[in-house]
C-alpha cells in the first residue's frame, strides 16, 4: 500500500506498507506528481512500515519516470522518514547526501512527534 496525503500547501504524508508492483508504482508515482504539483520548499513525512523491496516491474516503472522525479524532488527542502528498519534509516539519509538540497533525517516509528518538530524548524 502506498497513500499519499497533502498536509497543508507544502507538504505530503506518505505512507508505506508492503510490496509495490508496477500498477501499484504507476499509481503511486501518479499521486505523488500530482499532489506536489504546486508545492515550493516542501516538506515531506515518510511512514514505512512492513517493507518489502518492490518487484522489478516497479523498478523499471520508476526508472522510466526518472525525469518526472527529479522535477518532483526539487520540489522539496526536508524529508523525515520513521521507519522500524536500520537499514532503511541509513539508506534514507544516505539517499539525503546524494541529492542536492534535500535533506533527509530518519526517526523510529515512535518518534513522531520528534520528526514533525525536525519538519517544521
């Protein structure tokens, strides 16, 4: 499962559960374009709970969209990411380095609060 809900003018809660497929990509890669389309300086809640890697199918749909992706990730200064997973809080801020402008910090699931205060400073 992947949602995706605008929290205000500049932000997106995303919320992921399980495996994605490639309809499920296309979906979800639709949802995001079109809920950030007005969003400058946005922030960004990542909820993952119960991850599994996507299927290849979704891999390709998410590289074939890379171009759409980058405009989408421009769109955005913070990300928070609470997730259970060491490896995908690691994963999370290392992706944060790479990417110009885009600061990302991981929590655990718990520390909710603690990320909503780190979105908002």
């Amino acid at each position: 499962m992947f949602e995706v809900i605008k929290k205000g003018a500049n932000r997106l809660d995303i919320q992921l559960n399980g495996k994605l497929d490639s309809e499920s990509m296309t979906t979800a890669l639709d949802e995001l374009f079109s809920k950030s389309e007005n969003i400058q300086n946005g922030k960004m809640l990542y909820v993952i709970n119960d991850f599994q890697l996507p299927t290849l199918g979704a891999i390709g749909i998410e590289f074939s969209r890379l171009p759409s992706m980058f405009c989408f990730i421009k769109k955005f200064n913070r990300a928070a990411v609470l997730t259970d997973k060491t490896w995908l809080k690691k994963a999370s801020e290392f992706e944060g380095a790479l990417i110009p402008g885009l600061e990302i910090k991981a929590f655990n699931l718990e520390q909710k609060v603690e990320a909503e205060a780190w979105l908002s400073s």
